[in-house]
C-alpha cells in the first residue's frame, strides 16, 4: 500500500507503516529527522500521485481551541489553515485520517470520529488527540498504562517547543499502521 504521511517531519508515523511492509512517505516543508522516504515540500502538491491512504498532521497553531483568546487577531492566517486542512481532507484519496488537537475544525468540518490519548497506545502521557477518519476504522486501545502525565501541555516555552509538541507518539504510530496498514 503507498502511504503518504502529510505534515511530518519526524518520520515516527512514516517508519512504522514502513516497519509493516507499505511504501510509506513523509511529506513537510521541514527536512525529515530520520533517514527514510521523504518529501520535502508542500503537501497538497502531492495529493494526486496515487495514494492508497494518508495520515495527515495539518499545523494546530492557528486551529487549536487552546488559542481561541487569539483568534479575532489572525482572521486570515486561521482561513488558511482552514482551507488546508479541508484540502487535505478533500483530497483524492480513498483513506484519509487527519489528525489535530481539540480545534474549530469540529465546527467548521465535523466533530472528530474520534479522540484519542497516548496513554491508551503504552505512553504515560496525556495529550488529547482528535481524528477525522474517512474509510478507516477507528483506533483500539493497545496498552492502557497508568501514571498519566500532562508532559506536552506542561513544557515551558522554548524555540524548540512547538517541535516537541507536534511529534506522534510511537504507539499511536504503531496502532495506525496496525490497524490501518
């Protein structure tokens, strides 16, 4: 199966459909931090070229709810990323999981199918995950684990902070390429 993994500079998603035997690429602007298939560059450029599924991570910045105190200041930068996150979503692609935090995008597309945490995949974390799925099944619990910690939220500023926020954990990786792959 060919897998594009939209908006991923990590390349944890990528690697574990690649661990399952798919022809899995990551697409983002960024450079990819681990050696693999990688497309740098912008992803709606690569929304026609025959994809099987994607799993797409669109930018939250000007999305999220947890910014909602700004959202009168950034009417425009948040109607773009509103059109790509319906672009991705609209793409022609038969499966497509696109996933953000808690954002407008339950008001302007459709409450999520479902919400997930990393604490539900064997990561001590919490970290509400919302996905929209289209021809996918949703995702079961591999590893309920206790000791459940808000690390993400709790991450003092930093340059390197909306990094670390924005990478996939392994086991919600490994789930999707299980369950999906």
């Amino acid at each position: 199966m060919r897998v594009l993994v939209a908006c991923e500079f990590s390349g944890i998603v990528r690697d574990a459909f690649k661990a399952k035997g798919h022809d899995a690429w990551s697409c983002d602007l960024l450079p990819t931090e681990r050696p693999g298939n990688h497309i740098p560059g912008d992803a709606l450029r690569e929304l026609s070229r025959g994809w099987d599924l994607m799993v797409g991570h669109p930018p939250c910045t000007h999305l999220a709810v947890s910014g909602a105190r700004w959202f009168k200041e950034k009417y425009q930068v948040q109607k773009d990323a509103i059109h790509f996150f319906l672009a991705l979503w609209n793409a022609p692609i038969e499966k497509i999981c696109l996933e953000n935090p808690v954002s407008i995008m339950s008001t302007i597309l459709r409450k999520p199918d479902q919400i997930i945490q990393p604490w539900q995949f064997g990561q001590g974390e919490t970290k509400t995950t919302c996905l929209w799925l289209k021809g996918l099944p949703k995702l079961q619990p591999t590893n309920i684990v206790d000791g459940r910690e808000a690390r993400i939220h709790k991450m003092p500023p930093s340059e390197n902070r909306w990094r670390e926020r924005s990478r996939t954990f392994q086991g919600i990786a490994d789930c999707m390429a299980a369950t999906w792959g």
